[in-house]
C-alpha cells in the first residue's frame, strides 16, 4: 500500500555538481518506500526532466515535472528560490517558457525570472514556496514577518488557490526551526496550504560525504578547507513517509498527495513538430519540391528517363511522412552555403540513398551510380526521423547556422546541448585534489586507468594489475577509488553539441526549455530526446578536410593556373590509386592512420568503390573479414549459394560488409519491400533475437501476404537457414554504405591532390594543422619525405598559413606559438619592401600589435634571421627597442614633443656583435615555439654513437622486405610515446612511437624488458635501441626490443650474448674464429643452458655488424644471439 507522502523538492544530478540523486537509483529508493509519485526540480534547469519522466514511468511512478527557478529581485545580486510544477501540458509550456526567458533575457550570474514575467506565465503551474533561499523565508530571517506574509499572499494571488502551498523543512538548521513556526502562522491567518518537502540532493543518508565532495570539486576547495560552501547537515536525503511524520503536521504531508493528484501531464512522443520553408499560407511545399527535384534531375543525368521511377517512389514517400519542408529548408541552406563560396561536403550517413537529395544538390553522391538504398534512409515504417548530415569547411560552418537563425527567426533555431560526464580518469583526478592527495599519486594512480572506449573503475580494478597493487598498498588510494567511483558517469558539466541544429514551426520554447552557454542558444534536451519530442534536428558539420581541399585548389589556381573541378574527378586515377597503394596517405581523409596505411598496401584499392569498401572493413568486427575478402578478391575464389547472393555481393567479393547488402539479400531471396527489409537489418543490429526469430520464419516461408519467403523462391529450408544465420553474424557489423560512400568521395579527393598537386595539398594540409604541433611535424616529415623543401618562417616572406614559393613550401607565421593573427596582418600589410633590421622591423609596426611574447617566439622561430642580426643578439636588444617604443608613444601621446624633437634614441637598442647560440640552443628554441625541430635535429649529436653501434635508419628498415625478418639490429632514435597494454596473462608491455632523423617506428617492448626500462622510458628521451626487426607481409616494419638504453648516460660497451646448450670445444673454437675476422669493442658472453653458467670470451671481443651477427646466428641458432 502506497505511503500518504510524495517528494515535491529533489534536485538530480542534474543540478549540475550540487544534486547527487542519480536519477534511477532515487526512483528506485520512492518505490521502495511505497511513495506513489516523485518530483524533479533541479536548480535553473530542466535538462534531466524527460530521462527522470521515463524512468518514473518504467518503474510504475507518477513522474512530477518541475524546476526550482529563481526569482529576480530589485537588487541584481539577490535572488529567491521557487519550486514550479508542470499541473499539465499548459503548465509544462509556461515552465520551459520561464525557465528559457531566465536565460536568453535575463541572465545575471544565474537565470533570473522576474516577477512581471512569472506573473504572465501561472497558468497551469503550482509554486512551492521553497527554502530557506525562498522569498518568505528571506523576509522572516530579517524579522520582517508583515513582508513575509504580504510576499505569500502575493504568491498566492498569482498561482491562485490550491496552487500555491508555503514550504516547511526540517534538516536540522535552526533557521529553519524558526521560520516553520512563522510559516504556520501565516498560513493560519491567510488560510495558504502548507506542504512538507526534503531538500534532496542525494539519495541515501551516506551519499553525504560524495555530495560533500561534488560541492569541493564545483567550488575549487578540498575537504578540510574550514572556510568553504558546505551543507550543515546530513540530512538532505530522500527520507521515509515515517521519518518525515516525525517533523511535519498531517496537513501538510497530505497536501503532498493532494498536488500530486493534480498533476496531469505526459510527455508526447508521437507528434512531429515540423518546421515550414515558407509561411506564405498559399504555399505548395509538395510542387514546389518536385520542381526543384525535376529541374535539378537534368543538371545531375543526361536522360533522365532511366529514373524517373525511382524519383517519383522517393518524392510519394517523402510527401506522404511529411518531410517535403525539410528537403526545402536543407536544399536552401546548402545553395545559400555554395553561392556565397562556402565548400560542403558531399554528404554521409543514409541520405546519400536518395536521388532526390542528389538532385537537389543535397549530397553529391549518385545512389544510382553506388547501388544506395533510399529506404535505408526513409520508409513509412523508419519510427524515427530521417538524419541529414552535411559538412562544411569547419572555418565557415557558422555562417549557415546564422543564414538559418536569421531565416527562420532566432526564437525558431536553436543548437543542442550535450553533456561532459566524469569518466573514469576524470573522476580520480577530481577526488583526488579534494581529498587534498599530492598531484603526483593522484596521476600515477589515474595513468594506471586503461584509455579503452567506455572504460570505467570497476573494469579497470580487474584489467590494469598496476592500480590493483596501488590500491592492496595503500588506504589512501583505496579509499580515492572508491570515492571516485561513486561520482564516476554522472554529469560534470554541459557545452554545445560540436553539429546539431534543431528548427521548429513554432518559438522553440513552445517546445523544449532553452539554455545559454557561451553567448550560443541551445536546447537544455539533449540530441536524442529531441528526436524523441518530434523535433526537427540537423546536423551542421564543420569538416577540416574541406578547408584543405578548398585552400589546395586556390593554391593549384595561383601557382599553375589550373582550375581543378573537385566534383568530376575520373574514377581509377592510377596515380593516385598507386599512391594509396603505398601506404602514403598521411593527411587523406579516414585513410591515415598507421593501420588503414598498411591495410591499404594489402586492399591494392584501384576504384572509388574499393575504398569504400575499405572503409567499411577496417573496423572492430568487419575487421574479421578482412582476410576472406582479400582471399576472395579474386571472384572465381568466392563460392555463393544462390545466384542473387553472387548478384549483391561480388561488389565485395562474397563477404556482406554494408546493411544495404542485407537489405537487398532479404528482399531478392526472400520477396521483402525495402521498407520491410530495413526493419529486418534494424533487428539484425541490435540484436533483438524475439523480433529476427519472427524474422527468421517470414525469410523462410514468407507471411502470406506480401513476402513469399526464400523456399517458394527455389532455395532449401536448410539453405535459407543457413544464409540467415549468416546475415545476422554479419548484420551486427556491417557499415552504412551511403556513409562510407560519403567518406570515399572525400578521401579520393584528397588522394587525387596530393597525387597530382602535392606542393598545394601539403601546403593546405599543414595551414590546417598550426595548431597541432604533433600532426605538423608529422605533415612535415612526410613533406620532406616527398622532397619537397620547406624554407623557414620569415617576416619578410611568410603569410599566415603555410604558402607556396614556386616548388618549395613557406612556413606559415600562425604555427609559431604566441603570435597572433592580428600582428601576422600587421607584418603582411607594413612589410611592402622588405624589414631590413630589427629596429626597422619594430618601429614600422603597429604599437597596439606588439608584445614581447610574440617578438621573442618570431626570434626563437628563426622568423627574423634574414634581419643580419643573430638570434643571440636579437634577444638581447628586443625588450630595449619595445620599451623605446612604448615610452616614445606615451610621450608623443602626452604633447610633451616638438617637432624638432629627436624620437629615434628612444625606438632603437644598440647593436651587438654576439655570437649565435650553439645548434642545442637553437634546436630547443625552435622546438619550444614551433613544437618541432626546423632546422636541425638532436639527434645528429649522436653520430659517433652510431656508428659505434652500427646503428640505422628507421627509414630503411622500413624499405625491407621478409626476408630481413628476425635480424638483428640497432637504432638511435627518441620516444614519441608510450602506450602501455596488458598481455593476455595480465603482464604489462608497452608500444613506444619513436623517431629518428627521418622517420616513425613503433617499437615493442615485451613484458620482461619493459619491467627492466619503465623508469627509464619515464626519465630520458634518446634512446639506444637493440633488438629483432620484425617485418611481416605488407605491415610496417616494427622493432621488438631487447634492449633500451638512455643516451644521457654513459653507453657502456655493448655485448653479445650466445646460449649454448652445454660447454663445447668445438662450438667455443667455431665463435672465436669468427670473432677474430671482426674485432671490436663488443664483449661475447655465453650462456650454457646444462649448468647454468655464465662466462665471458674475454679477449674476442667484436665489432657487431650485421654480417657478424647473421653468421653467429646461422651458427647457433636465431633465437640464440641476443645482443645488448
């Protein structure tokens, strides 16, 4: 039996780090205690509201909606607290609508709402008079009883009767004990219903102590700071009907019933609130789409007839779901983007099934041309909303979402919000600097959290054995882990969602709450919700690699005078196909990554259509059929079981690798519409085994009606059982092929251009990336690599970004650290012939553009080493000549000058003939502004070095083929980065990125040495690197380390380790001759696997070459010299 007791005043978390009651387990707690109804009203926001009215309802809640909103007062920094509750859909209106305007119009510190405004939006809505923060409790608090009771008949003037209640809470404070007895009174003489509330913000009494901690990390303070936001009590938990009784009058506990028997509101998940491309009332969207789509038909195809069919299919179907506005209002802001030169991407995710998009000029891909489903994307059976996506050049992105606002009205755009959760690390580091641990532990202990795709602390204490010894050795991480853990995966902050863009017919405040976050509008419903309430999303993609291709065809136009048309590239370009081939695809879109490279030289791709099947394989789960369509590449290799499967799938070799192949496969074999089709992939997915069983029996024998089933059609019972046991294996991986085809446009583009055009595209490339230090260095050997020369920033000669001089590339001034765009304008604009000194260069630039910041990272970056001055000098005069500067403009700025007066002693230092730093210096200047060595590299120091160990170039291990798997070999390089992994026995190894003059080289350091080097890799960044070089069929070359050693110490001579199986004459006499064709400084040390010993061939020492090596190797065995 249900309990006389609701929760009216409960803040989620939500109430962004000040609520604590998650919202599943605090419903769960109301069910519990027998409580019929619960209520949300977290502080200024409603962004839980729909995730709490779901959950209530699932399990068997009446869900309260409502807010505890903050009322305005005449003093800008003094606000009161009141609870609103939506009573119905009138009421939930004027809620978002209040809690919106406190945002968008009347923002101060927090959403303010004033009383003129509250008063227009009653209706429907029942206020608490809330907390000690309330306006009552304000007035009693400063003895003012006459206002306390004027503001609550006030309040009760505007709610109405029954619609209004004053507030009673006891948490213990005294405050509040003596206000309660107030409130009591002014309800008796006014005749205003009281109710009882707990002020909860967490749900059971021991979640004080993280909501404690919440409170630390939203105020920047640590738990024993004395003077710091705190609650006073314990208290504010979901507490019991019993417990509550205890403290309240039966009246007010009943009235808790009484308004949760009033409120009659559900959330509408049906209704579609669909925007209007034109409010003309005697506008045809339906004609007016099929005009568009016919005009835009005999632009895209010379005879049209061959589609027309499948045009009028799409244009039906999209007029009768209601859709024909949406395709106006994308069609409108694509052209808007492409007649103001704004570049859009061809299109991805399922639009690209739909001719009519194509001929609209929605997407640019032919789903003729790529056998694209429409009804991948739209059918009358698709229950959500259809998703187009386009990409901009992400420079330019907000120009089309500000065409869009300014069409459709401000109060009809929004972006949408998303939220920053604590994952696992996040939530250590943050318990941690409350918890007032040293920064050291709390990072060792965070470093040792896996980095995998949704890892959390439970998962991490079983599969990291590093934080397991941490936490068996220590209370203090313990106890840090399991604080950690009860914040982990609740919201830490919100922000604006990178792309999504929503429209309405209607003021979007008729529709969802709206939230301010740095000066942009976005819903305070997050992007799935959204869908769910009928509204409208896009998503407005910025796209870096539409910035490249844009910048790389200016630079084709203006260095060769070739106009590149970036939509009509012919298909099957063998340069570029061969490039990819290669594995040189760094800066191509979706094909750079190390393992795409290499999974590429194994693709051979020769067509488009190759790499979007690329796409689609190189994936968790694709990625296991990856060898069978690489076996059955030849087709005469794939064997199919029915001619309709060799039909649809000998595009991909035999192997099912997109949904749409699904599709095709059900509605070939088996007689399914496409719209049937897709509900039968959708199941397929996700995996819903009561819906593909049902499935399974239509495939088979068909449903009497519409589909005949694969036996009618010729195939055996256990054929079809067969073939749909392997769809659905297939099914839960296979990849979007309109998506992937959207992302092959793209990355064939891109290839094509560094192919061709490769100056241009490096050039726009690395203008794309002067923020990304790691990248442009990477960008920039592989320029080098190309042979293309990049000259050194220069203010007489650099732009903003990088640039072109004939056949070598300019760097670009914006990739120097510090140096901003207004001066980099500066420079271009003064520099008309030429800086020809430092004092010239300082004094004919703007005063307002200057700072010593910028002057010392241009030095630092060699940007001023054409001035005949050297760095050292520079440095030491710069500060002197800005100060001049400075002084002569406050003086001239004073009047306190004549025109007679000398002006130059102050703007100018004298000149010295210092000597330039030493390459170190230089080269760590360089690497400190420009995040990368320029004009030299470290490493060179270390040339004796090398050739005393025989050492290589990454670069030509690299070129080795199997043959040279397994040998020997040395390398000097530095470390990149480390990844540390766990192998199956749970032993912790690491993968090491490093870099020698030339090149990148994953180098493996199994469990036994990494035990040995971890500190090491921790302390130093050179390295000499001895182990086996393991080259594998097309994979990059990889080292796996015996042996690393730190250049910063004294290398000691190496040694070659030999096994033997026992002490033998003959096999010792064998290495000695050996050894004395190559002396050296090498030791040879033997190990004898009989007895154990250990002993040195003193006097034979060697030179290790590789020839030596090889032959003591071919000797004795290969896993039998170990050098080190």
């Amino acid at each position: 039996m249900s309990k006389p007791f609701v929760h009216l005043h409960l803040h989620t978390e939500y109430s962004l780090l000040d609520g604590f009651a998650r919202i599943n387990r605090v419903i769960r707690r109301a069910k519990e205690l027998d409580m019929p109804a619960i209520a949300v009203t977290d502080h200024g926001v409603m962004f839980g509201v729909v995730d709490f009215y779901k959950e209530a309802k699932r399990q068997g809640i009446k869900p309260i909606i409502g807010c505890e909103v903050y009322v305005a007062t005449d003093d800008p920094k003094v606000n009161h607290h009141l609870v609103l509750l939506a009573k119905n859909d009138i009421g939930y209106t004027n809620l978002i609508q209040l809690v919106s305007a406190g945002y968008t119009d009347h923002f101060y510190y927090k959403p303010r709402i004033p009383k003129s405004l509250l008063a227009q939006h009653t209706d429907g809505l029942i206020a608490l008079s809330s907390c000690l923060q309330g306006e009552i409790n304000y007035q009693l608090l400063r003895g003012n009883y006459p206002g306390a009771k004027a503001a609550a008949e006030d309040y009760h003037g505007l709610f109405g009767a029954d619609h209004f209640y004053l507030e009673l809470q006891d948490h213990g404070i005294p405050e509040q004990k003596e206000t309660n007895a107030q409130i009591i009174r002014i309800a008796k003489e006014t005749g205003i219903g009281l109710v009882a509330t707990n002020d909860v913000h967490y749900t059971e009494k021991d979640d004080h102590t993280a909501h404690d901690m919440l409170l630390c990390i939203q105020t920047g303070s640590v738990l024993t700071d004395q003077d710091r936001m705190r609650f006073d009590t314990q208290e504010f938990y979901l507490k019991s009907y019993d417990e509550m009784a205890q403290l309240f009058p039966t009246e007010a506990l009943a009235n808790t019933l009484k308004i949760a028997d009033m409120i009659d509101f559900e959330f509408d998940f049906h209704s579609k609130h669909l925007p209007r491309f034109s409010s003309e009332p005697d506008f045809d969207a339906t004609a007016a789409l099929r005009e568009l789509t016919m005009a835009g038909m005999h632009e895209r195809y010379d005879d049209v007839t061959p589609y027309l069919d499948r045009m009028n299919y799409e244009l039906e179907v999209i007029d009768s779901m209601g859709y024909n506005d949406y395709f106006l209002i994308v069609h409108d802001f694509i052209k808007y983007a492409k007649d103001h030169g704004i570049a859009v991407g061809p299109g991805r995710g399922s639009a690209g099934g739909s001719i009519v998009a194509y001929a609209l000029n929605i997407i640019g891909i032919d789903p003729m041309a790529y056998d694209l489903i429409f009804e991948r994307f739209l059918n009358p059976d698709r229950i959500t909303m259809p998703d187009i996506d386009i990409d901009f050049e992400d420079e330019r992105r907000q120009e089309v979402i500000d065409y869009v606002t300014a069409k459709y009205g401000a109060k009809h755009v929004a972006q949408i919000i998303t939220f920053g959760t604590f994952g696992a690390r996040a939530a250590v580091r943050d318990i941690g600097r409350v918890m007032g641990l040293g920064y050291g532990e709390v990072d060792r202990v965070a470093k040792a959290i896996p980095t995998s795709l949704g890892m959390t602390l439970d998962r991490a204490l079983m599969e990291s054995p590093r934080l397991q010894e941490m936490v068996s050795a220590s209370t203090d991480v313990a106890l840090l882990i399991e604080n950690a853990r009860k914040i982990e995966g609740i919201p830490r902050h919100c922000s604006t969602h990178a792309a999504g863009v929503v429209v309405s017919e209607q003021p979007m405040d008729h529709h969802v709450p709206l939230y301010l976050h740095e000066d942009a509008i976005s819903t305070q419903y997050n992007m799935n919700l959204i869908e769910e309430l009928g509204l409208l999303k896009m998503d407005f993609l910025g796209l870096r690699n539409l910035t490249i291709i844009k910048n790389a065809l200016a630079f084709i136009k203006a260095n060769r005078g070739i106009e590149v048309d970036i939509d009509h590239l012919p298909d099957g370009d063998p340069e570029t196909f061969q490039m990819l081939t290669e594995g040189d695809s760094l800066g191509i879109f979706q094909l750079e990554s190390s393992g795409m490279r290499s999974f590429f030289r194994e693709l051979k791709p020769q067509t488009i259509e190759d790499i979007i099947a690329g796409i689609s394989l190189y994936r968790p789960g694709p990625m296991e059929s990856i060898p069978t369509y690489l076996r059955n590449r030849n087709q005469a290799r794939a064997s199919y079981a029915h001619p309709v499967m060799e039909e649809v799938l000998s595009v991909t070799n035999g192997v099912i690798v997109y949904q749409e192949q699904v599709m095709q496969l059900v509605r070939d074999l088996a007689g399914y519409t496409y719209a049937q089709s897709d509900l039968v992939r959708r199941a397929m997915s996700k995996k819903d085994m009561a819906v593909m069983q049902k499935e399974r029996n239509i495939f088979l024998y068909g449903d009497g009606q519409q589909v005949s089933g694969c036996i009618a059609r010729g195939m055996s019972e256990d054929q079809g059982n067969r073939l749909f046991d392997g769809m659905m294996d297939f099914a839960r991986y296979a990849f979007n092929k309109s998506h992937a085809a959207g992302y092959a446009i793209i990355a064939y583009q891109t290839a094509y251009l560094k192919a061709h055009y490769p100056v241009e595209f490096m050039a726009a490339l690395m203008s794309s990336v002067m923020g990304n230090s790691p990248k442009l260095a990477q960008y920039m050997d592989n320029v080098r690599a190309m042979k293309i020369e990049v000259l050194p920033p220069s203010v007489n000669h650099s732009f903003e970004g990088f640039s072109i001089e004939q056949s070598s590339i300019r760097f670009g001034l914006k990739a120097i650290k510090n140096v901003g765009t207004t001066l980099i304008a500066s420079i271009v604009r003064t520099r008309r012939d030429g800086f020809r000194s430092l004092d010239d260069f300082l004094n004919r630039l703007s005063i307002g553009v200057l700072n010593k910041r910028a002057i010392e990272s241009l030095i630092k970056a060699g940007a001023l080493d054409g001035l005949g001055e050297t760095r050292r000098s520079m440095m030491l005069r710069y500060e002197t000549i800005l100060d001049g500067i400075q002084r002569g403009s406050r003086v001239n700025a004073a009047g306190q000058l004549s025109l007679f007066d000398e002006v130059e002693p102050l703007r100018s230092g004298p000149r010295t003939s210092l000597p330039e730093y030493d390459e170190e210096q230089l080269l760590e200047m360089e690497k400190e502004v420009l995040g990368m060595y320029f004009s030299g590299h470290p490493l060179s120091r270390y040339a004796e070095l090398r050739q005393k160990f025989h050492c290589r170039d990454f670069v030509e291990f690299t070129s080795l083929d199997e043959s040279n798997d397994n040998i020997i070999v040395s390398a000097i390089a530095m470390l990149r980065s480390i990844s540390v992994k766990l192998t199956r026995k749970g032993e912790r190894m690491a993968f090491l990125r490093m870099e020698d003059e030339y090149e990148t080289m994953e180098i493996i350091v199994f469990p036994k040495t990494f035990q040995e080097v971890e500190k090491l890799l921790e302390q130093e960044q050179y390295f000499l690197i001895q182990g086996r070089l393991s080259v594998k069929e097309d994979e990059p070359a990889k080292i796996i380390a015996n042996s690393l050693r730190g250049l910063s110490e004294d290398i000691v001579d190496q040694k070659i380790y030999l096994r033997l199986p026992a002490w033998e004459t003959g096999s010792i006499d064998d290495i000695i001759r050996l050894a004395k064709t190559r002396p050296g400084p090498a030791s040879l040390r033997v190990y004898c696997e009989d007895s154990g010993a250990v002993r040195d061939l003193k006097g034979h020492e060697v030179e290790p070459t590789d020839d030596l090596i090889a032959q003591l190797q071919a000797l004795l065995g290969s896993d039998a010299v170990v050098v080190k």
